[in-house]
C-alpha cells in the first residue's frame, strides 16, 4: 500500500514553494530589472488613506455571497481577480460581482506558472480570460495578478504589451491555508499602511474575518476601494 502524505504536510510545502517562488520573483527583479523598466504594482499612493481589498478567484464560489453581502452591506467597492476557467463554470457568479459594481480583474485562464510559459503562451492566458469576461458582463479588463504572484521580463511584457498593469500586493492574508479568522485579522492589521493591496481568497475563514476587519481598517481611519482607486 501507498502511503499518502497528510494534508497539513501537502499544504505546508505547497506554502513554502510559493513563498520561495514570490521572494525568488523579487530578487529576480531587482538583480535583473527588465530593459523596458517594467516592474509590478505592490501597492498605490504612500500619502492617501486608502488601502485596497484584491480577492483572486479560482475556487471558493459558495463563500461569494456572503462576502458580496458583507461589503454591499459596508458599502465596499473591491477588486475580484477572476480566473478565466472559473468563470466559464460560474458564469452567474461573476454576472453578480459585476453587477454589485465591483472592479474586475484579470487572473489567467487556467493558472499555470507564469514563469515556466513563454511570451505568447501569457497573452493567451490574459486574452482568452479577457474575452469571456467581455463576453459575460461586457467588462474590459485591464489589471493582471499573475498566478502564485510569480513574474519575470517576460511575464510583465506579455501584460504590458495587452495594454495591462501586473498587480501584486504589500499585505497577504494567506486565506488559502484556512486559518482562523483571528489570525487574517491580525496579519492585515499588523502591517496595514497607506496604499495597502490586500490580498485575499473567497474562503469560509474569510468571510468570518470580513466584518471586523472591515471595522477596525476604518477605525485606523483608512478608506477600503479598488485597486484602480488606490493607483489614480
């Protein structure tokens, strides 16, 4: 018989790939700066009072609306980056985001490795996701997270040259490994500063996390918009 690895292993190497991968990025980019000088977008202006919510969506359809019902309710305008296979499966899921108002985005289609794909395999990714989204709410999109926040010349080059900003962000709430809302709480409050993108995932821990989170950003006296907002 086979032994299988558990699941809190699986997750916890799967954390320390990506956390390797982000910070490899980074010094990637500072050690080998694209010739055009293109770089991502970590976060927006350092001297207003406004921080944004970036939430990549590939999975976590069932927690959508109850975290639409949690900024509808707060009056909260965000960012969704959408993954173009995603949004083939759940196509009224994103009609609703939509719908509500909020900024849509742009996540690959069917999230590779940006990194490990060339120059027009990228395009591809961004373009086919661009369509359907046109084609299902009539939205241009015109920001881009690439998967695992991983990026290279070529990667920041296929988005530029779509037209397209690459988002990253300056606060992980690391949803994805599902811990307790708490612990969301305190990572965004800890390190929350003008311009933050905060980056989060449609997850129950989330959701749980939202309402106090968004409380105690507005009592810090900071404003909650779009990822476009923070930039102009």
């Amino acid at each position: 018989m086979v032994a299988h690895a558990p699941r809190w292993y699986l997750m916890f190497a799967a954390g320390i790939f990506l956390t390797v991968s982000f910070v490899a990025s980074i010094v990637n980019s500072i050690l080998n700066p694209s010739p055009g000088g293109l770089q991502p977008i970590f976060q927006g202006k350092p001297n207003v009072s406004k921080v944004a919510f970036a939430c990549n969506v590939f999975w976590g359809e069932e927690y959508l609306p109850e975290m639409l019902a949690t900024l509808d309710k707060n009056n909260i305008k965000i960012t969704f980056f959408i993954g173009g296979s995603w949004a083939r499966r759940f196509p009224e899921h994103l009609k609703q985001i939509a719908a509500k108002g909020h900024e849509i985005g742009n996540h690959s289609y069917s999230h590779p490795h940006p990194n490990a794909i060339g120059k027009q395999k990228n395009k591809e990714q961004i373009q086919q996701t661009e369509q359907l989204i046109k084609e299902l709410t009539g939205y241009k999109t015109t920001l881009y997270a690439p998967p695992y926040g991983e990026y290279n010349d070529i990667v920041l080059e296929a988005a530029a040259e779509l037209g397209y900003k690459t988002i990253l962000w300056s606060i992980d709430t690391i949803d994805w490994q599902r811990p307790a809302p708490a612990v969301i709480h305190n990572r965004v409050m800890k390190k929350l500063h003008n311009g933050a993108i905060i980056l989060m995932h449609p997850t129950a821990p989330t959701v749980q996390a939202l309402p106090g989170l968004i409380a105690a950003i507005r009592e810090r006296g900071y404003t909650i918009t779009t990822v476009s907002d923070i930039l102009d």
